[in-house]
C-alpha cells in the first residue's frame, strides 16, 4: 500500500529543494556579479575599480545559509525516497 504520507511529504521537501538551489544559486551568481564588476577595466582608465567585500561576504553568508537548508532536505528526501517508492535526489 502506498504512503501517502511520505509522497506528499516527499513532493514538498522537493519543491523547498529546488527553491533552496535557486536561492542558492542566485545569491552566487550576485557574489561574482559584484566581483567581476570590481576586476573590469575601469572607464576612464586609472587604477582599477572597488570591491564591496561586505557585499560579497554578505551574499556568500546568505549563499551559505541556503546551502545549508538544501542539504538538509536533501538528507530528508534520502530518507523519504524509500518510503514514497520515489528517486533519491542529490547534488552532482
């Protein structure tokens, strides 16, 4: 007989997964953003341009905090994937 319970739980710990790695992912496309924008070529010329290192350390802490929540769902849908007769899900 199917757990009903452990699909439904197992269909919304994957939906918070995808939404974990998009946050995730946003966060460290933003981190690079303002670290590539700090080693551009500087119009006009001169010495170069600032880096907003609280900027980046504040997106790679939130980046972090994110990753942190998508392992821990991850955990969780190893432990449901059996019980809701579905496919583990992992990070490559």
């Amino acid at each position: 007989m199917p757990n009903y319970q452990a699909i439904g739980r197992y269909h919304v710990a994957a939906k918070e997964a995808g939404a974990a790695l998009q946050q995730r992912n946003d966060l460290l496309r933003r981190a690079a953003l303002v670290m590539n924008n700090a080693v551009a070529s500087p119009h006009p010329p001169g010495l170069g341009r600032r880096c907003n290192f609280d900027a980046v350390r504040e997106l790679l802490e939130e980046a972090e905090a994110a990753n942190q929540r998508l392992l821990a769902l991850l955990s969780e849908l190893a432990d449901l994937a059996p019980l809701a007769d579905r496919p583990p899900l992992s990070l490559n």
